[in-house]
C-alpha cells in the first residue's frame, strides 16, 4: 500500500520498549534499525512521487527491507 509506514517502530509497537533500549545500549542493532528506516523512507517517497524506478529495482529494495526486519525482529526477541 502506498505511503504505509514500516518504520521498525510502526512495525513492532509492542516491543517499542526493548527498541528504545537496545539502540541505546547497541550501536550495531541502532544501526540497523537506522538502515531499515532510512530505506523505508525512500522506499515511501519513490512511490508517493512515482518516480521511475524499474520494478526489480523496487521489488530488491523491498526485499533488503525485509531481510532487515528479519534481523531486527530477532535481535528484539532475543533481548
């Protein structure tokens, strides 16, 4: 859907808690979290302004995005 968050912070709202502390505590897991959403970002505003993009192009975007919300999603279960 376009323009849909997928911040980690919208994504995982009940671990909003062990994300902020994580980060904190973790520049390696903040660092993650910030590639993830700074190509979420761009991600929302190639498709909010339609830009040309090749749709492989987009879809590898959307794929690396997901690779890292995998990693983070397990970091913050195992915190």
């Amino acid at each position: 859907m376009l323009s849909e968050h997928h911040d980690i912070d919208h994504e995982f709202p009940e671990f909003h808690q062990k994300l902020e502390a994580l980060s904190a505590a973790d520049t390696d897991f903040a660092e993650l979290v910030k590639k993830h959403d700074t190509l979420d970002n761009e991600i929302r505003e190639l498709e909010e302004r339609g830009q040309p993009i090749a749709d492989e192009s987009i879809e590898a975007m959307k794929y690396k995005r997901t690779e890292l919300k995998d990693k983070i999603y397990a970091r913050l279960r195992q915190a």
